[in-house]
C-alpha cells in the first residue's frame, strides 16, 4: 500500500487561519507560576529590607515595586492565555521592527545604571527592551520557522528566518552580552527544533563563538571578567562572587532562617537582584536551594509536555523558545552565583528584582497557557 504524504503546506495554511476554542486549562502550570512569583516576592523583601530602609527609609520600597509588576505580569499572563495565540501571527514583523528600533533607542537615548546603557526613561516608567526582546524573537522567530519549515534545511531560507533576530542580538550585545547570549539561544533552538539539518548548526555555533571572540577582544573589560573568575581573591571586583560563596557556605544543609542572612547586609552589593539565589542558600540552606531548582526543573518539564501536545507546530515553538530562555537563564545565573562560569549580570527568573523581566516572562506563560487551553484530550470510553 502507497503510503500517503504529509500534506506541509496545507497544514501551514491551517495553522494562519483556524483559531481554536480553548478546550482544556493547564492549573498545574498556573499554580507552579504564582508559587513562585509569591515566592520571588517574599525573598526580594528578605533581601532587600535592609538595603532597601538604608537608601529609601522605607523597608518595602523594592518590595513594592516588584509587587506592582507581579500583579501587571500575572494580568498580562491571564489575558494572553484567554487569546488564541495564533493571533500574535499577524503581529510578529511588525512586533520585530519595534524592537528593534526600541534597541535603537537606547543606545541613542538609552538610560545608564551601574555603567550601563539598557534602560529607556519615559517620564516616571523606565523599562528595559531587551526583555521585550526576547518575547519578541519568541513570536516572531516561532511564526517565520513554521512559514518556512518545509524548505528550512536551505542555508537561505535559514538566514532568513534568522536575520531579523540576529539585528536584535547584536544590538543588544553592545551593552549586555549575557542577555543578548540568551536571545541567541531562544533564536537558535526554535530554529534547530524545527530544521533537520545538524551540519548547519555546527557551522553556526563555531561562527557565534568566533564573534564571542570578537566581542571578549573588543572590550578589555570582558577579558577580565574571566581573570576574575579564574581568581577572585586576587581582584577588588571579585569581592562580589567572595561574599557569594561565603552565602552559601555558611547556610549549611538547612540555613539560618529566612530573613537571617549576613551577607546581604552590604556585603553582597545589590543581593536583591543577580546574587539573590546566595541568599536562598544562606537563608533556606541546600535544602532550600534544592527546592527553587526542582520547581524550575518541574515548571520546565510542564511546558515539555505542552510542547510535545500542543496542536500545531507555531505552538509547540513558542513553548520550546519559552523553555529556552527560563532554562538557559536559571543555568546561567546559578552558574555565576556559585563561580562555575565568569561572573555576568542575568537575573533569576521570577525570584530576582526586576519589573520589566518579570511581567515579560509572566506574558510569555501566558503563551504558553494559551497553547495548553487549545490542546485536545480524546474521551475515554
């Protein structure tokens, strides 16, 4: 018997213009969310309280800021699971061009903190595209390699998919070469999820670390970082990761309690933000931070199962991009708090301070809640 072909081109065009009804709701997935964006609040404050009464005389000032993106993040992430996510199709070029001239932006007008430029100031708002930015190449990375996924393995068509996200990374590197690193990956993986090619990938990947190379070289500042890693005793800016390590050491296997810590009494400068997972150790002890890291790896192997169901390829993209950019983040922070990789400035998903990260992550959830609701389960009879 002849066997019959997949109809590809007939499925893309089912996937622009069928939009289904939400027929089931993940609450495993929305209850392991706000666990931890309650979490997340309850240790910015643990952190934070003394820093925070030091410089504002207020005990709650971060707090509060964080908890005023919390409630914006969890609406965004409960309206975009009642959209169909097909929706954000017709959006996806315009989405990448406005980010990209936002990333343009700030370099033109961008704000500095902590030596800086990645913050664009609008009156009393100021936000950070480049967290936008990676919702962005979400959608509209996921939206061209289904466009494109019968003819993907062409080196062509591939840098076409690619090029538009490719603009936003470089953009980005300029100023943050960590987070710019992540937008690469999320890029990178929707497409490597999607093409059958492997030999493609290799040329990529020794093609990004020949311009890793580049971007090390090109700022002397980098090349130190790594110095810093090799020995941070022997250098005043390793006193961060020190007073880190120190965190975690001392908090034993059941830590001090929470709001007990030492270090985040000016000894780790800003623990509310990239360091704040030391604190978790020092605090809750290796049984605490073992904890954070199951919810992450439970939070990730949910949207694995939404991923492997979801109903049409765009879906199952979206998840994967969304997978990419919490896994590779929570590695890449626990991996610089502990010393395993050269010290750089990416925050903690849900647990770090941070309104624009954490309101862009909860709206990303939100996709892939809305990927979750389309998903058919067949009866039982």
């Amino acid at each position: 018997m002849a066997r019959r072909p997949t109809p590809v081109h007939n499925r893309n065009k089912r996937i622009k213009t069928v939009e289904s009804k939400p027929v089931y709701y993940d609450f495993q997935l929305l209850f392991l969310v706000v666990f931890m964006v309650f979490l997340g609040l309850v240790m910015v404050y643990s952190t934070s309280s003394y820093t925070s009464e030091l410089k504002t005389g207020s005990a709650f000032f971060y707090l509060k800021r964080q908890g005023i993106f919390a409630v914006i993040g969890i609406a965004a992430m409960l309206i975009f699971a009642r959209i169909d996510y097909h929706i954000w199709r017709r959006f996806a070029v315009v989405m990448m061009l406005g980010i990209i001239g936002l990333l343009f932006l700030v370099i033109i007008i961008g704000t500095a903190s902590h030596g800086a430029t990645r913050w664009i100031q609008i009156g009393p708002i100021q936000f950070q595209p480049s967290e936008l930015a990676k919702l962005a190449i979400i959608i509209y990375t996921a939206h061209m390699a289904t466009v494109k996924s019968a003819r993907i393995s062409n080196i062509k068509v591939l840098a076409k998919v690619a090029f538009f996200p490719l603009i936003a990374v470089a953009l980005i590197a300029t100023e943050n070469l960590s987070t710019a690193i992540i937008c690469a990956a999320i890029a990178f993986m929707i497409i490597f999820v999607t093409s059958p090619k492997i030999a493609q990938f290799v040329g990529a990947g020794i093609a990004v670390m020949l311009l890793l190379g580049i971007f090390l070289m090109v700022a002397s500042y980098r090349l130190e970082r790594i110095k810093i890693w090799l020995h941070p005793e022997k250098y005043e800016k390793g006193y961060q990761t020190l007073q880190s390590l120190y965190a975690i050491g001392s908090g034993g296997i059941f830590g001090k309690g929470l709001g007990q810590s030492i270090q985040k009494l000016g000894f780790i400068p800003e623990s509310h933000n990239d360091m704040i997972f030391s604190v978790i150790c020092e605090e809750l002890g290796l049984f605490g931070a073992a904890c954070v890291i199951a919810l992450f790896v439970m939070l990730i192997w949910r949207c694995v199962v939404i991923a492997m169901s979801a109903p049409d390829l765009f879906g199952a993209l979206i998840v994967v991009g969304v997978i990419t950019h919490i896994s590779v983040q929570v590695i890449v922070n626990i991996a610089v708090v502990t010393n395993s990789i050269p010290p750089t400035g990416v925050p903690l998903p849900f647990i770090s301070y941070g309104g624009t990260a954490l309101a862009c992550l909860l709206a990303e959830l939100g996709l892939v809640l809305s990927v979750a609701s389309r998903i058919h389960i067949p009866k039982e009879y």
